[in-house]
DNA sequence: CGGTATCCCACATGATACTG
DNA sequence: CAGTATCATGTGGGATACCG
C-alpha cells in the first residue's frame, strides 16, 4: 500500500471522527457504539466459527458440534442462542424421534458472513508479516 | 441480498472448509487459526476504537486518552504494545521535558483499518433490523 | 507527561453430570 | 439427539497509588 492510499484511507476514516475544540478529534458515540455492536456479536471465542460452519448450509446441532473443534456442548448452545437472537442465524427443529434440529445463516447472517470473512482474509494475508514483527519485537524487547 | 448472493457467499465460503469424509464439513485448522488471530487482534474492548482514532493522524499518549471515553490509563498502554508489538502501530518518544510521545498507524494497520470499518459499516447498516429482531425474540421467549 | 505496580473482581468459558 | 444445570477457574479489565 502507497502513501496515497494510506492518505486516502485516512480521509475516509475522517469522516467518521468528530472534530471538537481543540486539536483533537473524539469519537462520536454512536460510531463507537456501532464498533462495540459488531464486537459483541463476532468478537467472542466461537461465533465466527460458527456463522462460517453454517456457510456450507443447514446443519444440525451435533454436526456443529463435529465441525467445530473444542467447542463445547454449554457454549455451542449458548453461542447458537445469542447468534439467533440477533436474527443471524435461524433454529429449526422437527418433531421427530430421535428429535432432529436444524440451523442456517439468515441472509442478515451472510452478509456478515462476507464481511468477517474479509478478516480473515487480512489475517491470512499478514500472518506471516505479523510474526516476523512479534519475533523481531520481543527480541529487541525481552533481550 | 438475493437468493443468488446468498448462494455465491456460500460457494466462495465453501472454498475455506474441507469436506470430510461423511456428510459433515469441518475447519481446516489454518483457517481456524486466521479467525483466532484476528480475533485476538481486534476483538478486544479497546484495539479497534484506539486504531480508528490512529486513523486521524500521528497523535499523542495524552490525547488518545481524551477521544477514548472510558480507557484506563492501564488498558490504553496495555493495548497499545500489544498493537505495536503486532506492528500495527509505532511509538515514537521525543527525549524533549516534559516527555512527548507520538503513536501513528503502520501501513499494516491502515489496511487492517479499512476493514474493520466495513465492519463497523455493516452494524451501522443492520442494527435498527437487529435491535427489532432482538425485541422481537425477546417477546417471544420471554413472555 | 507518560507511564508501572498492585489489588480486586465480574464474567466468559470449561468440565461434568443430568434430562425430555 | 439436543440440550440444561451446576460448579470451578482464568483472566480481561477497572481503581488506585506510585514513579522517572
């Protein structure tokens, strides 16, 4: 990235900063607000896991549970709850026996999806970047 | 978002899981490890509002403390090594009385920047749809 | 001014056992 | 199969006081 897009990305971001008296600018409390929303929903141990799992289509409660390395019963079912809750993802259960259920991404839930993707993408891309620069830190830090 | 979008995010997702033998797809562990680290990045209380305000310019310890709201002196300087041991930021002190600190974004964290507000974005575009679907499960599931 | 050091606690998550 | 209930715990983060 060239220092023109480093300007450019600045400018954008500009315009969701407030200016306020004095020489320092201040988050507006709603975009603070809007950061904070998308964090408690995306930024815990499992619900990204979880939404990206349901990418492939509808899935059942154990096969989550299969997918989903380390998780366990208590918070696959908690994270499942506060995901539908939001509206991003939907429960469907069928009375059968043995009793089947179902979860799928809402559209709400894809269109999360791409953006939280685009994350790990960014961390895919710099992972290796960003290891260097943890080594080289703590080198020049710890020794 | 159409039916087709949904069904394009889900190919495009279906590119990052591995399907297994048996019915059920599961995380291939990098991919896993990608969403970890970013998470372990930004997912946190203060990363991403401390990096959008970076986004403004170079600015001083003092003065991040000020657009922050609520920041303890603790958490500001606990996350702002951790942001610069990532190298998403660099800290530059001036050996001047009293002393004068600067922090400003890295390329690297300019791009992270760029999409952790397609984030942000994306709660600002669906909160009002999330506060009415929040409601609305909170009705039926609680009387 | 720009931090450290220390204490403290709420809460997120894990482990385990039980149930409709 | 798809959960609940209960207990245990590690730690993220706040408050406060002190330091170069």
């Amino acid at each position: 990235m060239g220092t023109e897009d480093l300007r450019r990305a600045r400018t954008n971001v500009r315009a969701n900063v407030r200016r306020v008296p004095g020489p320092c600018a201040q988050w507006k409390d709603e975009d603070a607000d809007f950061i904070r929303e998308v964090l408690d929903l995306v930024g815990d141990k499992w619900s990204v896991l979880i939404i990206g799992t349901l990418a492939d289509g509808p899935i059942r409660y154990s096969h989550l549970a299969d997918a989903i390395p380390g998780i366990s019963q208590r918070m696959l079912t908690l994270t499942l709850k506060h995901l539908q809750r939001t509206g991003l993802i939907n429960r469907t259960s069928y009375p059968e026996v043995p009793p089947r259920v179902e979860y799928a991404l809402t559209e709400l839930g894809t269109s999360l999806l791409s953006t939280v993707l685009a994350l790990a993408a960014w961390s895919a891309d710099h992972h290796a970047e960003i290891r260097r620069r943890q080594a080289a830190y703590d080198r020049d830090t710890g020794g």
